[in-house]
C-alpha cells in the first residue's frame, strides 16, 4: 500500500531552527505567525472565519528517522513515542492548535504558535469545543510535569 501526501500550504513564524521553539503553543499564547494556503486550496478556507482555533497538520520536515523510544520535553526520562508529541516518529506528522486571529485571502494569521517556520502544512481542521475537549481525562507520565510546563521552550534534544 503507497500513501502520499502533497502540502497544501506553509506555516510560516519566527522560530527558524529547532532550539528555543514553545513546545506547545498554549504555553506561549503571545506567539505568532501565519499560515500560506496554497492559491490552489484557497476556496477551502470558506467560512473559517467562524472559528477561534484551527488544528493544523504538518509534516516534522527536519526530523530524521525515528525512535520508538526517546526522551521528551518536560522529562529526561524514555517513553515510547506514541506517548510523547516528539517529532521522531514512523510517520514525522505533527499538529498543533492555534487560535484563528484573522484571515486575508489565502493567508491564516494566528498565535499560540509552536511550529518552525518553513513547515509543510498537510491539512487544515477546525477546533470544535463540543468534539474536542473531553471530561475525566488523564494525562499519564505528564501529570506532574504538566505544573511546570508554562513557558517552556524546546532544548537541542531532537537536533541530531
């Protein structure tokens, strides 16, 4: 079975390399950037407007191979990858949500950005509160680091 994907646009911010990037945008609301929607997909973006955040999925184009196994943020502790939102992955997709500011024409501007500038962006999914946030959830080896996590930043751990 062959899968493939082709961008449909860019993320674009001012993180250019890997170090000093928020590790989740939520803990970094003031970050900003935009997205480029290729011309192409334009007609898709009909009535985003509407919404205050985006999921965005993109490719982790500077990760290399992966690690079934590896340390993430937060911890210098191993866990399997399924476990962490690194970028070392079978299949290097990643997403973040960040919150809609505006649209101009094929051009997304938004904050709570943790994304490198330059990324691949493969799709585009509105945030629904009524869908997405759940009740009763539990956060696993994340519970305690999580009190720590406000303004926490990417170190060189995923630079090799």
């Amino acid at each position: 079975m062959k899968i493939s994907y082709k961008p449909i646009g860019v993320i674009h911010s001012d993180y250019e390399q890997r170090v000093g990037v928020p590790i989740q945008g939520a803990l970094l609301p003031d970050s900003r950037g935009w997205v480029e929607v290729f011309p192409k997909y334009q007609d898709g973006l009909k009535d985003i407007e509407g919404f205050s955040h985006i999921i965005l999925l993109f490719h982790f184009h500077l990760a290399s191979g992966y690690r079934l196994l590896d340390k993430p943020y937060l911890e210098d502790k191993k866990h399997g990858i399924f476990s962490i939102r690194g970028p070392r992955r079978p299949n290097p997709i990643g997403f973040s949500i960040v919150r809609l500011e505006k649209r101009v024409d094929n051009v997304l501007h938004i904050s709570e950005v943790d994304v490198i500038d330059g990324t691949p962006l493969l799709d585009i999914k509105p945030y629904v509160s009524k869908f997405d946030v759940r009740s009763n959830v539990k956060d696993g080896w994340l519970t305690e680091r999580l009190k720590h996590a406000a303004g926490y930043k990417s170190d060189n751990r995923y630079s090799d």
